[in-house]
C-alpha cells in the first residue's frame, strides 16, 4: 500500500488487536495450548519413531497460530500432521513471487510455459484469494469461531469510515498468515539448533528456565535475560526475511549520506549484510548471545539501532509481539519437556546452511532431533 494516509489507517485498525497487552490478555492460551500440542506431537514421534523433524511442527505451530487469530479457526495442521490446501498453495505462491521479485521478466515468460507445477507457483494468487474468502465465510457462519482478530477490524472499520470490505480482510488474512507462519517457524528452527549445537548454552538456559514460578506465563519469559538474548541472536543471524524490502522515494526526493535520491525512486535495505556488518556486530558470523547481556562484549546503541529483523519505522512487521510470544513460550516449553534430545546424524552445517528464497529456509528442510543416550 503505497498511500501514506491510506497506510496510516489500515495500521491504526490493527495496532489494537496486534498489541502485547491484548495478544497476552486475548490469545496466550490459544497459542499456549497449541505450543503443548505441538510438544506432544514431538514427544510422541520421538517415541514411536525414534526421530522427529522440529522444522516440520514448527511450521505446523506457526501456523495453525496465524489461522486461528486470523480465520477464527485452525487449520489443524498440528493434530493431523499435514499440511493444508491453502497451506500447500500459499508456500508455492511465496516461493513464486520470490523468483518474480528478482527476475521480473519471467511474468511475461511463465503464461507460456505449459508445465502445472509451473502454473501453479506463479499463477495461484487468485486460488489462494477464493480460499481465504471460503475459510471466512466458514468462520462467520460458526459462532465457535467468530472470534478472530477480524471480525473486529471489520467492525471497527465500518465505524470509522473506513473502506475493509471482504476481498480485502481476505488478502490481509492471507498476508498475516504469510507473515506469521513460515517466519517463525524458520527462526524456531534455527533457535532450538542453535541451542542444542551448543552444550554449554543449553545447560545455562536450562538453569534459567528452572528458575521459572509453577504457573508461569509469557509475561515470566521476557524477563529472562539468556532466553530473549538467544532470540535475539538467532533473529540476528538468522532473520527468517534476510531480503531487500523495497520503498519508493517520496516526491522531491531526499538527499541521505550526501546523496540525492529522485522521488519515485526504488530503494531498499536488507537485513542480512546489515547483521553482518563486522563494525558493528564483531566477529558476526558467531552465534553470540552475549552480544545481547550486559557485560564487556555487550552491542553497541548502534548495533542496536542496526537490528532489524522485523523491518523498522512506520512498517515494521505487525506481528512482533506475536513472533516474540510463540518464540518465548515454544521455546520454553521445548527444553522444559524435551531436554533430554539430540541433533539426529542427518542435521550438519549444510543441511542447515539457510536456503534463499525470499524467506529463508534450511537447505534440507529438514531439521531432525532423536533421543540422547
């Protein structure tokens, strides 16, 4: 959405629902309960079948989360151990849409291209529309589902004068769902790698972990310093949307560092060379959570300022607080229940090195934990 105001007030409708106070006092125990599913699933997997792919029930959680705040409704995909429909046709559009950003001129090459799987990656936008209209007239017509972050936006849009009709809560709930899905299911991977790849951090975060109350919440885990500071440097190093992420210049362009921009103008950052700038981030290929605790090899305000794993400024991802919600409590819960697991042979440096797209992935797709001796 390129209209400044229009932008501003399609934001303000969602400011509300996506804000920590109400994702805690609304939706902790929606996602809690779907993060202890997704437990069980590994558990279970674990016993009956000796490995379990952490990368698959991530997406599962992530997403079966994203459906039910934006559809009223999960896919399930955690109870059936599959993924969906629109599910399968969102990931082939993504995957689409990543090659089209950075090869434009194969949309006027696919059309001729008579391969289905062709078809399928770069021409399912409007299947994927007809499907998020269908899951919302599910919803609506299901009083247990009606409670979804959009039927209040719906309502509060039509308050406000605001234009929010059904075409557009369809392609919002389908951009959220994008959003919140193979994002954070990405980034969880990597985390609870991360952390079983390092012994001496996994002991510490469990300490940390034991110290949690008997009913502790989300609102517990942010306070523990060793649990955010892996996030955040599992964000660093590997931010689920590393990519360029585009903007036009306004009208009389702006001079930046010295240099005039034309308005009109496309620019971008990507957070990848940025999280990897060594001026800022010493030694930044090292997975370092100390970069994030007070102490001597502490980041600087600068380094600070330079994360940006959720973009930064006037669009900034929506779903943040939501991100941090489903990254704190599944990662608390994982070591919590499941401390006594390994990386299974199958996970090396390469099947983990990230794989581009415009969200990144590991190069396996795959991510398989087992039992320790």
């Amino acid at each position: 959405m390129r209209d400044v105001k229009k932008h501003a007030q399609r934001r303000k409708l969602f400011a509300r629902p996506f804000s920590k106070t109400v994702l805690r006092s609304t939706w902790e125990p929606v996602v809690r309960g779907k993060v202890q599913l997704m437990i069980s699933q590994i558990q279970k997997d674990l016993t009956t079948l000796g490995v379990c792919d952490v990368f698959k029930w991530s997406t599962f959680l992530a997403t079966d989360v994203s459906a039910h705040l934006m559809f009223g409704e999960s896919f399930e995909m955690l109870q059936r151990g599959e993924k969906n429909e629109y599910i399968r046709i969102l990931e082939s559009v993504i995957q689409g849409s990543g090659i089209l950003f950075e090869l434009p001129f194969l949309g006027y090459i696919v059309p001729c291209i008579p391969l289905q799987s062709v078809r399928e990656m770069f021409g399912n936008g409007e299947a994927l529309l007809r499907y998020g209209q269908s899951l919302l007239n599910n919803s609506r017509s299901n009083s247990e589902s009606s409670r979804n972050i959009f039927s209040g936006l719906v309502h509060a849009s039509e308050k406000d004068g605001a234009s929010f009709n059904d075409i557009d809560v369809a392609i919002e709930a389908g951009n959220l769902i994008v959003a919140g899905s193979d994002t954070t299911a990405v980034t969880l991977t990597y985390l609870i790698w991360a952390i079983l790849s390092r012994p001496k951090l996994h002991t510490q975060l469990g300490n940390e972990l034991a110290t949690l109350r008997e009913n502790w919440e989300e609102g517990d885990l942010e306070s523990l310093s060793l649990l955010n500071a892996t996030i955040t440097e599992t964000l660093r190093l590997y931010g689920a949307a590393p990519g360029a992420l585009p903007r036009s210049v306004p009208e009389g362009g702006v001079t930046f560092s010295g240099y005039y921009i034309p308005g009109g103008v496309t620019v971008s950052t990507q957070s990848w060379t940025i999280h990897r700038d060594p001026v800022l981030f010493p030694n930044p290929e090292k997975f370092d959570p100390s970069r994030w605790l007070p102490g001597d090899n502490q980041a600087s305000e600068q380094a600070r300022l330079a994360m940006s794993p959720f973009g930064s400024g006037s669009r900034t991802c929506l779903g943040i607080h939501l991100s941090w919600m489903e990254l704190r409590l599944a990662t608390a819960e994982f070591f919590l229940q499941c401390g006594n697991v390994k990386w299974a042979p199958s996970v090396t440096e390469e099947s983990m090195k990230p794989k581009h797209f415009f969200l990144i992935a590991p190069s396996a797709h795959k991510c398989k934990i087992t039992l320790a001796t």
